[in-house]
C-alpha cells in the first residue's frame, strides 16, 4: 500500500472534482514550481533571446532610418521573443495552478483548462528520473509536441514531485492489479 505519508499534500483541498463515483483518492500533490519551469521551458528561452536580440538590432537600425513601419515591425518582434523567452517565469505560475492525483484506478493531471486522465491499465511503462533537490518526475504517459520541422513525443506525467519513488511504486502495484 501507498505510503500514508503521501496522501494528501495538507495545503490542498481534497480533489473531490476530479473523482469519479466508484474511486478512491489515493495520493494528490503539486509539482514543485522551480523542477516543473526548468523541465518544460527548455529551448523557449535561447529561442526567444535570439529573437528578441534580433528584434533589438534591427529596431535600433529601423530607429536611426526613420522608417516607423519598420520601428513597429521590428518592436513586434521583440515583444514576441520577450514572451518566448519568460515562457519559464510563466511555466513557474503555471505549476501553482496544477493539481496531481492518483487513485485506484486513474493518474490525473489537471489544470484550470485541461484535465489528463490516464487509466492505470492503459499505461504501457513508469519511469522515474533522477532526483534533484527531493523531486523527481514520474513519467508515464506521451504527449504530442508540435515543432516547425516535425513533430515529436514527450514523456509526461507527475513533474517535480516529492516522494516519486513511492508514487510510481504504488502506480506499479494498481497497474499489475487491475491486469
């Protein structure tokens, strides 16, 4: 069985709306906001820097040219690499909104927009990396990720989490029981 330890995150409310009638809340939690920024930011930042550089050389040429179509063009392009590059700063608040739940027959991840919910039985493997800092990431489900040249699978599922060790052994044990 879980360990009782890891059941509720004391500061949450129990997550009695994401719960269908006939399940058992087993274990929710957030994601640690600093692990969850830093794992799925990734390149948005060097990214939005080399956009935003660009769109600052090119507005202080566009400046001393005189040409206020360009000025307008060329500070659109900074403000677009500025919001690319904070993608992290926004990833941090993002993750105070996120709620994980595990229950005996389900792993939920949900939002304020978007609710993942993966039956037990339907997981095909639980990975857990590396632990920094007391978190970990248990991985156990893909998800698409949209790219300018191809598309490509992302490992997902409950980033930054304390005790992930735990959680992904219970996973393991209601997966082998539900089969």
């Amino acid at each position: 069985m879980i360990d009782r330890a890891l059941i509720a995150n004391a500061s949450l409310p129990y997550p009695a709306n994401l719960l269908n009638s006939d399940e058992q809340a087993l274990w929710w939690d957030r994601p640690d906001p600093s692990r969850y920024a830093r794992q799925q930011a990734g390149r948005a930042v060097v990214i939005g820097l080399f956009f935003g550089a660009i769109g600052a050389f090119s507005l202080v040429k566009a400046v001393e040219g005189r040409s206020y179509f360009a000025v307008l063009f060329c500070s659109c392009f900074m403000a677009i690499g500025a919001y690319v590059a904070s993608d992290p700063i926004r990833r941090y608040f993002q993750a105070k909104r996120i709620t994980y739940l595990l229950t005996d027959k389900r792993a939920v991840v949900a939002d304020e927009r978007v609710v993942k919910s993966i039956w037990l039985r339907s997981i095909k493997s639980i990975e857990i990396t590396q632990t920094v800092g007391g978190f970990a990431d248990v991985l156990f489900f893909d998800r698409l990720v949209e790219g300018s040249e191809s598309d490509a699978l992302v490992r997902d599922g409950f980033i930054g989490i304390a005790g992930a060790e735990t959680v992904a052994g219970e996973m393991r044990r209601l997966q082998a029981a539900a089969s």
